[in-house]
C-alpha cells in the first residue's frame, strides 16, 4: 500500500517530463521550475532504485562499464557529455552460459562461453538543451556558433525525431552483456573493427588502385579513342561505388545487429519502469522483513547482535539458494519496528510478535488504513443529491 501511494506520487512528479503523456497541457513551467521538478523526480527514482537492490554507477565511474571488446562483435562508442542527466543502476552483476558454434571444429561442433551480463540494467537520460549545448561545443573546440550549431544538428540527426530534450527517458533492460552496455544509450556511434578496417583497406585498394592503373593506361586514348577513355573512368567509378557500396552496407548490418539484441534485452520503458521497480522495491522490502522476522520470532535478539543476524542471513542465502547478497539487516529492522511487529525494550532486547499475533496486528493496520479512505459512494451521492444506496446499479 505505501508503495502504490509513493507510485502515484512519482508519476505525478514524472507527467511533466514523460514522452508519452496524452494530457492535455494546461500550465507551462518555468526554466527553474523544470529544474527543480528534474532534481525532485531524479531523487523519488533513485530511491525506489535503492530499495529494489540496485547498485549505482557513479557518473565518474561509468568508463568502468564502457568496454572496448563487445559481445557482439561491434565497436560501439557513446558521448555522454550530450546528456544533461544520466544515471545508471544496476542489479545482479553475474554471468550466464551460451552454446556457440566452435570455429576450431569448423563451426559443425559446438562450445559452451561464458557472458558476464547484468540481470537488470536502468538507464534514466535527458539531453542537454540545443543551445546549452551549441555553447559548451563552442567553448571546447573554440569554434563559432554556426559551425557549433551544425555539428549538433549533425550528431542529433542520428536520433528519432520524437526524442526532445524538454523529456527524461527512463530505460530498464534483464540479461544485458557487461561489453555492451553503450548500445543502450541513444546516441550510440557504430564503428568499425580493425579487422573490418584491414579488410576494406586491402579490397578498397586493392581494387581501386588496379582501376587507377588501368585508367592511366588509357590516358593516351583520350585523344584518339574518347569512348575507351570514357568507358575507363566509369569503371573506376563503378568499381569506387561497390566499394562505398560495401562500406554502407557493412555499417547497415552493424546497426541490425545491435538493433536486432537490444529488442531482446529490453524490458520497459518510461512508466513502465516506474511500475516494475515500485513491485520490485516491495518484494524485496517484504523479503528483507521476513528474514529478519523468522530469525527474531524464533528467539529474542539484542540490538548488538545485529551484525551476527546479518551475518547469519547471509550464510543462510549462500547456502539454501547459492546466493551471494547484502543483506542490509538495519532497514528491515527499521521497517519492523515501524509497523509494530517488533519492539525494542530499553535494554536494546529486540522482542518479536508472535506468528499468529503478528498476523491479527497487520490485519489491525490494514483496517486502519481502509478506514481512512473517503467514501465514495457517499461522496458521490451527496455531489448528486442521491443517498449512497439511490445509486444506480450498473
């Protein structure tokens, strides 16, 4: 229940900055208040991302996740300085088994290899204003406007037109390869292997430099044959135009490549996410609150022997589910006492409910907390002139 309350209060926060609201817009923000929305809707996620269990990357931290050696074989590369909030969080760091074609048995036998991924990966991102950002390139490269608002235009060119920077875009991604974290960012850059690199450097000359020698040769026909001299140079060109050809069509299969594996690794998007991690931020808040509950109601513990519980939790996971967690024992704790399940006496002793009061409690509370709803069939009623039980029946 209080997560759905902190759910709605988040998406409140969040419907001024969504892409895909379809309200209609009755107040314009200002610059500053736009900010201070950001900071505030920043702040809600990244607690509700603290109590899902994921851990955050530091924005000086992320080249630690940037890799050059990707899983899928390409060479990605990202500007994060295109962004005016980024922030990165992750669950799960492990490593999974896929079966591949084994080219040491000539692709007809198999291999098994191992792909460190992260199970979860949440991306939130905003680009930085048109202007802002035509004056930071202006200041770093020492250029003029024109030139600076040129390359801007030419690196946001790459985006889909919906995206706008006045929007934050919130991403979550399951069984993401560690060496392929770029690919989720939206300005990501394709670039070629040295392999690739080699190869059209010899093709490419190879071919070009034969057309150029075979060109040449006829130069001297240029005044007694003009058509073998034409047809010459169009097979210079024509072989320069396959080469392009090869060129583009190579980068194409690239940008399939990551376009075709990012489907997969995608989860939800905007609201969605804001969904998935308020049920995942209460699934683990109950299972954090069990544990500690299970351990306490057994037998009364004292508020010095919390790092022995933690402890004791922990092994306790490693051993019945080959699990290797921090178990923050303080939080449960915090959340327990709150709800009257367990007391802290004045000489620190920690006195648990029993299984079948503490039952009949939390039913108490959930009494409680109906009780306080308005209602709405009265309410209604009393908007209407109608009694609550005047009400028609639909």
């Amino acid at each position: 229940h209080s997560y759905t309350m902190r759910l709605l209060d988040l998406e409140q926060s969040y419907e001024p900055f969504s892409p895909d609201s379809d309200l209609l817009t009755t107040r314009k923000f200002t610059a500053e208040e736009r900010t201070t929305l950001r900071k505030r809707l920043v702040g809600q996620i990244s607690e509700l991302l603290e109590q899902a269990n994921f851990t955050h990357v530091e924005p000086t931290e992320v080249h630690v996740i940037l890799t050059k050696d990707s899983h899928y074989g390409l060479d990605l590369q990202v500007d994060l300085s295109a962004f005016e909030e980024v922030a990165i969080y992750y669950r799960g760091a492990t490593t999974i088994t896929e079966r591949r074609r084994d080219p040491l048995k000539a692709y007809v036998g198999w291999k098994e290899v191992k792909i460190p991924v992260f199970q979860r990966l949440f991306l939130l991102f905003k680009l930085k204003p048109f202007d802002e950002r035509v004056q930071e390139l202006m200041r770093e490269r020492g250029i003029e406007r024109k030139e600076a608002e040129r390359a801007v235009r030419r690196l946001r060119s790459m985006l889909p037109a919906a995206v706008n920077s006045d929007y934050v875009y919130i991403k979550l991604f399951k069984n993401l390869p560690r060496s392929d974290v770029e690919m989720i960012f939206p300005n990501t850059k394709v670039k070629f292997r040295l392999f690739d690199k080699i190869k059209f450097g010899v093709t490419a000359g190879g071919g070009l430099g034969m057309g150029v020698i075979g060109t040449a040769s006829k130069v001297a026909l240029l005044t007694t044959s003009p058509l073998a001299f034409a047809g010459a140079v169009l097979g210079l060109g024509g072989v320069a135009a396959r080469q392009a050809s090869n060129f583009i069509a190579q980068r194409n299969r690239y940008m399939v490549v990551m376009a075709q594996n990012l489907y997969f690794h995608a989860m939800a998007d905007n609201r969605g996410v804001m969904t998935l991690l308020a049920d995942r931020a209460s699934e683990e808040d109950v299972k954090e609150e069990m544990l500690l509950y299970s351990v306490l109601a057994k037998a009364p513990a004292n508020v010095r022997d919390l790092a022995h519980l933690d402890k004791a939790i922990e092994q306790y996971l490693a051993k019945a589910f080959a699990i290797d967690v921090d178990f923050d024992v303080e939080d449960a704790l915090k959340r327990l006492k709150a709800d009257g399940i367990v007391t802290e006496l004045p000489d620190g002793t920690l006195q648990a409910l029993a299984p079948k009061e503490a039952a009949l409690h939390i039913d108490k509370l959930w009494d409680a907390s109906l009780d306080q709803l308005p209602d709405i069939a009265a309410t209604e009623g009393s908007e209407t002139g109608m009694e609550a039980g005047d009400a028609p029946q639909l």
